[in-house]
C-alpha cells in the first residue's frame, strides 16, 4: 500500500472528571486509550464500535478539536500532536468533519451559500465564490438555485448534502465523515454513501468513516478497525473482518446485523451481546471486553491484549489467538 496520510501512534485522550462535586480528586475518564492506526492517501478507514466507545473521540482528536493527552498524530508525515492551535491553521483547511445531525450542524440564519463559502479562500472574487459554490453545489446532487435558500428549507438528506458541500469548500485531503448518514432516512443512505466514494474519486480523498455498525460501512471501507472501550481490539480489511472476524467483540457485533436470506438466518448461531459497555471511568487491567466475553479465561483479568498481526494486514488483540 502507498503512505499513510494519517497516522496516529498510541494516541490517548483522557477526560478528568472530579469524584464528587467540589472535590479536588479526579478520575479519568479513558476515552482513547493507546490507539494506533494508519490510513493511507485515498483510503477509506470504518471505524466502528457500540456508543460511547470512542470513535467520535478519535476523529475529534486526529483534528486536533481536542487536546491529545498523549500520543503522536502524524499529517502527511507530520506530527501535529502538540503544535499550536496557530500552527494547526494551514492544517485546518486540509482535514474536515462531517456530522451526524444535518440539522444541527448547519447555522440557521445563514443562507446555503454563505455556509457553504464561510471558509474559502478570502481572495476569491465574489464572482469566483458564486461559481464556486454552484459547482459544489452540483457535486453534492443539488442545484445553483439551492444556494439562496435557508437550511430549514431542505430535508435531512438535502442538509447532510449542504454540510458535504461546505467541508469540500476549504479543498480538503481527508474528511472524518461521523456517523454522516445514522440520522437519514435507509432509503437515503446509500445515495449518500455512493456520493461521497464519487466524491472521494473526485477529489482524491481520504476517509475516516465512522459508524455504530459494520454494515453500514462495510461497502464503503477498505479497511475496518473495531473499537471497543477507548481501545482498538480488531483491524482487517473489508472483506476479511466480514468473514473471517476473529475477535469475539467483533463477532458479536457481526452476529447482530440482520441477515436477509431466511435460510442462512436460521442456520447462523446469533451471539447476544450481554449487558452495557462497562465505564470508561478508572478502568481496571486486563481486556476490557472481559465482563461480556464468553470466552474469558484467567489471563484476560491480568494483562492487557496488544494488537498483533494474525494474518498479513489482520491484527487482533486477544488471547484467544494465542492457544
Ligand atoms: N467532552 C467530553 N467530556 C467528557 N467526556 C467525554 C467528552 N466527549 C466524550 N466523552 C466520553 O468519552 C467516551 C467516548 O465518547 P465518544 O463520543 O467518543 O463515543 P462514540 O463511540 O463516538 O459514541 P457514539 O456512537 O454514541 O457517538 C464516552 O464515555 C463519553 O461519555
Ligand atoms: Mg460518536
């Protein structure tokens, strides 16, 4: 494969919470902890997990909307894990986020046109932003009328359109596309879906793309990296974590995606994913997916799986690969 575009080496993000209220002693709360992940220029990357798991974490902090506790975040070869937020300005135009929530992402007294055009370039004519905006406005499946209209106007999947539109305005070289497409319609989502791939043939883009379920991101991937409390226990690719997924979180997490032919239904064992994720808060050693694992044996409550390579390019943290 070609270089890495992103690149993020034991990257932790801790929360520190106060115990009690008006209390000095704090606990932290391990969002991200000690990840690691490559995604390479043109590659799309899912990241997936159940809620509270991290992703969205990971994306924020990559973009460096939040602080790093610790950890490299290599951009294009380079680490951009504590330069200052002044020295981040020529980084922030090259890598963007796209929401979940369309309707809340977009500022309501502002017309299409001016949310789209917010961050382009300053010595752009005003003749040069209209022709702008027109033409990605038409990339995004909407139209050059669209632009003098208010977000209110437009329904959800209209709004995710705008809110792709404006994260394309800056030129950007990779996206973290959170979670773009969880709040539209099932019959939007694959139109979406198949605009950003055109999108990113387009314009050469990188994807960080972010979901609760590897279904939804399994046609759009390359690569998909499982997350399961701050921690990455699983990366293959696609086609590879589909089907010959090794560790029991990502299993589980398979097993719960509906599988339309009956017959196959029937004959597949569904593993039910017992109880919630535990807290993230002051989280004890060993594997963190112990407490629902069916496999659980005596080392998994002493010492912390590390992410090791099973087959070329397929790494799971678990013991159970190691019988
Ligand atoms: N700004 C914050 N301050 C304190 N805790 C936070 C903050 N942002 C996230 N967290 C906590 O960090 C953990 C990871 O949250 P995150 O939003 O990254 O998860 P997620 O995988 O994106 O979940 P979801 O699928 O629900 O979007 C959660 O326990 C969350 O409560
Ligand atoms: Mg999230």
């Amino acid at each position: 494969m070609g270089e890495a575009l992103v690149e993020i080496k034991n990257l932790k993000k801790y929360f520190t919470m106060k115990k009690r209220l008006f209390s000095r002693e704090h606990s932290y709360l391990q969002a991200v902890d000690d990840v690691d992940l490559a995604i390479m220029k043109g590659e799309t990357v899912g990241l997936v997990g159940e809620s509270g798991c991290g992703k969205t974490t990971v994306g924020r902090t990559i973009l460096r909307l939040y602080e790093p506790t610790d950890g490299e975040i290599f951009f294009s070869g380079e680490n951009i894990a504590r330069i200052s937020q002044k020295d981040m300005l020529p980084y922030r135009k090259r890598m963007q986020i796209i929401f979940q929530d369309p309707y809340a992402s977009l500022d309501p007294r502002l017309l299409v046109k001016e949310i789209i055009s917010e961050g382009m370039d300053k010595s752009l004519t005003k003749r040069e932003v209209q022709k702008k905006v027109a033409f990605l406005l038409s990339k995004v499946g909407l139209n050059s009328e669209h632009a003098n209209r208010f977000p209110h106007e437009f329904s959800g999947g209209q709004r995710q359109r705008i809110g792709i539109a404006r994260a394309l305005a800056v030129e950007p070289e990779f996206i973290v596309c959170d979670e773009p497409i969880s709040a539209l319609d099932v019959s939007i989502q694959a139109q979406v879906v198949n605009m950003l791939e055109e999108l990113q043939d387009d314009f050469g883009l990188t994807y960080l793309f972010i979901a609760h379920d590897i279904s939804m991101v399994k046609h759009i991937s390359d690569r998909i990296a499982v997350m399961y409390l701050g921690k990455i226990v699983e990366v293959a690719e696609s086609n590879e974590l589909y089907n010959r997924s090794v560790h029991p979180y990502t299993q589980a997490l398979l097993s719960s995606v509906p599988i339309p032919d009956p017959v196959e239904a029937r004959q597949s064992k569904r593993i039910i994913l017992q109880g919630d994720v535990p807290s993230p808060i002051d989280i004890p050693p060993g594997c963190r997916f112990r407490s629902r694992c069916r496999y659980a044996m005596e080392i998994c409550g002493k010492e912390t799986p590390v992410l090791e390579e099973i087959d070329p390019g397929h790494f799971v943290a678990c013991y159970l690969t190691k019988k």
